[in-house]
C-alpha cells in the first residue's frame, strides 16, 4: 500500500504542479475536512481547495476510501487521489490565482469547484466509481516505473449507481 499523502507531480503544458491531499479528522464529523493543495514549480504559492462536510455534501471519514466526495442529490463522486480529478479541479480554480496575485495562499471552498467540473461533464457520462483491484494496481505499478510525473490527458467523471 502506498503512501496516500505523498507528493505528486502533475505536469500541466510547460508547467509542472506539485500536489498533496490531506485529511483531517476529528471527533465531530462537521469539523473534518479535505484539502487539495497544489503548489507550481518553482514558486511558494500554494492554492488550497478545502472540502467540508455539508448538507448534501460528503467527505471521506472513515466509510468512504480516502479521498472520496460525494454530492449526495445525484450521488456524484469523485476521488482526490486521481490525477484526472486534481487536473480537472486545477483547471477550474485557475482563474483564481490571477485574480488573487499578489497572495502566497489563496485558500477556497472546494465544493464550487466539485459542482463546476461534474455539471459541465453531464449526465451522459455513467462511469462505475471504483475500477477493479487489478487494474488500479497495474496502473499504480506502471506509473512508479516510469517515474513520479503523471500527465493527465482525459480527467475522469464518475457516478455512483446505488
């Protein structure tokens, strides 16, 4: 099993984004929360979307796998340890940094961002929510062998079917 809060590499264009999920957990489920951070090379500028509890709005605790957010009236999920969601997310939140430019951390709420790259995927696009052991293994292998930067191509979108 890997180390799930590691430093990942995630390679946008000519830029290269250092990322981290974190978790914090505490007794009473309203003060947990998610936080991705994203961080470009070469700069102390970080961008942190934070993902709390809500109405409607789940972050992975204990029943979930790490990472997990569910919106609950559609039942929409998404992990923050997939590189296609973290691109996604980046490019959603991207305005932000321009129009914050001076700030070195530039924290937000996630979930406006979570409702900005699932709506615009559609309902179309039926996804089962968790692959198969074998192949996220084979695909984990993979990417150690070839090095820590991942290059994200076609971020995916998932619904849960229950």
């Amino acid at each position: 099993m890997g180390n799930e809060r590691r430093l990942r590499r995630l390679i946008v264009g000519d830029t290269t984004w250092y990322w981290t999920v974190r978790q914090r957990v505490r007794p009473a489920y309203d003060d947990c929360r998610l936080t991705l951070s994203l961080r470009p090379e070469g700069t102390r500028r970080r961008l942190a979307l934070v993902f709390r509890p809500s109405q409607d709005r789940i972050v992975s605790n204990t029943y979930f796998e790490s990472g997990a957010l569910v919106r609950l009236p559609d039942r929409t999920y998404l992990n923050l340890h997939e590189p296609g969601t973290v691109r996604r997310l980046l490019d959603a939140a991207m305005p932000i940094l321009d129009l914050r430019p001076s700030e070195q951390v530039i924290e937000v709420d996630g979930w406006r961002y979570f409702d900005a790259i699932t709506d615009v995927a559609g309902k179309d696009s039926h996804k089962p929510p968790m692959r198969k052991e074998t192949e996220e293994t084979e695909g984990r292998e993979g990417a150690e062998r070839r090095g820590p930067a991942i290059v994200v191509t076609e971020p995916p979108h998932t619904t849960l079917g229950l």
